[in-house]
C-alpha cells in the first residue's frame, strides 16, 4: 500500500503520456519545437495556470521544482543586517536553504519554534505575532506543513506581515491542489508551488508567482538567451524580460511543464472541489478508522489539516522500535525520536509492503497520512 502521496506526488496517466508527445515532437524537429513553437505553448501553459490560481500570467516564473523558486525569493529578497522570519515547522531543505542565505548575504535568520499542539489558526498567528522581530523584511511560511501536516493560516499571516511592512514568501510546495488558490485576493508579495505533488502534472514542474513590484529583485539562477539585453529593457519590456529570462535559461527538458496543462485539464473536467472533497473524505476515513483502532488522535484539528493528517501510533509502535535489536536508541529523554520514527517507517516499508512517513513531533510518533 502507498499512503505517501504527499512526498513526491503522482503523475496522471494522461500527463505522462502528454510528456512523451512533446519529447517525441522535440526530437522530430529539434529546431522546429525548441526555436519556433515552444515560447508560444509555454505562455498557454502559462494563461491556464494563472486562470486556475487567479493571477496574471506574466507574473509567474516556471521553475523545475519549489525549491528553486524559494531560494530565487530569498536570494534576491535579502541583504546584510536584514531579518529572515521562519517557523520551525517548515520544510526540512528550506530550513538548510534559510540558513545558508542568511550566511551568504549577512542577513539574520529568526526561527520561531511553534508550540504544539495548536487548537486553533488564531493561536498560531498570535504566536508569529508576538514572535516576529520588528523590521523583519521577509517572513517564509509554508501553505501545508510537511512533517506536520498543518495547513497554516495563509491569508491572516499575509495580513500581519503586511500591516507591519514585512514581505511574505509562502512556500505553497503542497498547495496546488490540495487548496484553493486566489493568489490575486491572497496578495502574497511571493508564492511558490509545486504543480509535481497534488496537481498530479509530471515532476519537474512547478512555479513562482512574483508581485510585479518585485520582479526586478526576482531572477533566475541561470543567465542565458531569455535575458533581455539592455538597450531592449524599457518599463514596458519589464513583464515579457521576467517571463523569458525563467522560460529560456538554457536548453533543457520542458515536457513536464507542458503537461501540466493536461494535469489542468483533469481537475478542470472533474472539478476542483469534487477532487478536494473527495480528498478530504478519503483523508478523514482513514483517520477515523486508525484512531478507533489505536485508541489515539490527530496532532491538530482535521479542520487545520488539507489532504493530509498526522495521526498518532500507539505506544506498543514505539516499544517496538526501542526494543528492536539493530536500533540502538541515543536518546538522552524518554519519548520517541526521529530514529525511533525511521525504524517503524523502515519496518512498514520492509515487512509488511506499506510505504507511509512516520514523524517524530515532540517525543511522540505519528504516521503522516494522504487522502489521494
Ligand atoms: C513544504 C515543502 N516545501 C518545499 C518542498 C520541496 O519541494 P521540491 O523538492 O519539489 O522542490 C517540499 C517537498 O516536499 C515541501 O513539502
């Protein structure tokens, strides 16, 4: 059984297939596709992206995966002496990337440790806001938390941020799909979201929304033949520079980008709310069927959660895992840790054929479970 699909997302059958179509016309006609046809399929792709999020198209960046997006944000966002903000329930790698950049530029990275459990979206906002360092000039918070599996209150952190001019980068890797998304009304200053995970288009797709305000600070890792050259750079080439210099940063695979339109086309035909609804129907089941039978909960409210939940193992999982002859535990408290999580996660993988994280969160294990 695979109850992982919010690790690394599942490709349609159909947007694979879209995939290998525009691999094989690219080899057909190498010229013909890369030269002539590909800028004009990208912008499609790009309107019907910005008609299902509720944005412009010009002001979105197609990047390979929200990764690259987050580290384009706070590479170009800050510098020596500024403050970072993030919380402690953010992703793993965007943790390292947070402390790298703040290394590199001399900015100052406060991290917030969130304290859990949390009851309501109005307790997590008051903690940032008695957290958040006045004269922070960015704060990063994620859409859904992985480890966690908290879909945190976006628009109301928008809002706080702004009231005190601090600019916002939400790191949406799950929100495609999994919420709906007005980014116009949400008015994050940067919004980066994977299109790989719950929108089910082919991995290697993803995008960066970017205020037009900002856009001259955003740009791309790679500089090559999409950058406008400077006698070309008037105010109004402005939109169509920031689109061509993420479009063309040098020869590579588009494919998954372009069949992110057939992803679209699914949610459009089956309708976004009927996918979601099921989703969460799926989601809230399992839920229900493992907290009866292991006489435990959920970390946060399921109405905190998207289409995914952390529910709590019973405690003969733990006892399992410490008293397992290969696991020698370091733990200097009681309570489970992160090794503890491994080796149960391991155990389900090797012996009983069930791919599902198992996280550790404050001394306790849970399996992390998606409703797809
Ligand atoms: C919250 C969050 N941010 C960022 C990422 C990184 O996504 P990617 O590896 O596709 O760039 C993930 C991946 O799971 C994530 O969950």
């Amino acid at each position: 059984a695979f109850i992982n699909h919010g690790a690394f997302g599942a490709a349609l059958r159909l947007a694979q297939q879209e995939a290998e179509a525009w691999r094989r016309r690219c080899e057909q006609q190498p010229l013909l596709f890369l030269d002539r046809d590909l800028f004009s399929q990208l912008a499609r792709v790009m309107r019907e992206l910005a008609a299902f999020v509720g944005c412009r198209a010009q002001d979105l960046a197609l990047v390979p995966n929200a990764t690259t997006g987050l580290l384009l944000v706070m590479r170009g966002r800050v510098g020596p002496g500024e403050t970072l903000f993030s919380l402690d329930v953010g992703y793993g790698s965007v943790k390292k990337m947070l402390a790298v950049v703040a290394e590199q530029t001399g900015a100052q990275h406060v991290q917030h440790t969130v304290q859990l459990p949390l009851s309501s979206a109005e307790e997590l906002v008051a903690q940032v806001a008695a957290a958040m360092p006045a004269g922070t000039k960015l704060a990063v918070f994620d859409a859904v938390t992985s480890n966690t599996a908290i879909r945190l209150p976006i628009q109301q952190l928008v809002q706080l941020c702004h009231s005190r001019g601090v600019e916002v980068l939400v790191d949406g890797a799950h929100a495609l799909g999994m919420l709906p998304l007005d980014l116009h009304a949400l008015a994050a200053d940067y919004f980066v979201t994977n299109c790989h995970k719950w929108l089910c288009a082919p991995r290697g797709s993803a995008f960066l929304h970017v205020q037009p305000r900002h856009q001259a600070h955003v740009r791309p890792l790679i500089i090559s033949h999409g950058k406008q050259s400077p006698s070309l750079a008037r105010p109004s080439a402005q939109a169509v520079g920031f689109v061509s210099e993420f479009i063309w940063d040098g020869c590579r695979d588009y494919a998954p980008l372009l069949a992110v339109s057939t992803a679209l086309r699914a949610w459009r035909q089956l309708g976004p709310e009927a996918v979601r609804s099921y989703q969460r129907q799926l989601l809230h089941q399992a839920v229900a069927l493992l907290t009866q039978a292991w006489d435990t909960g959920t970390l946060v409210p399921l109405d905190m959660c998207g289409s995914m939940a952390l529910v709590q193992l019973p405690d003969a999982c733990l006892a399992a895992a410490q008293s397992a002859a290969e696991h020698i535990s370091t733990a200097a408290a009681p309570g489970a840790t992160s090794a503890d999580g491994k080796w149960v996660q391991d155990s389900l993988h090797y012996q009983h054929h069930v791919e599902c994280p198992i996280k550790c969160i404050n001394g306790c294990l849970y399996a992390r479970i998606s409703g797809a």
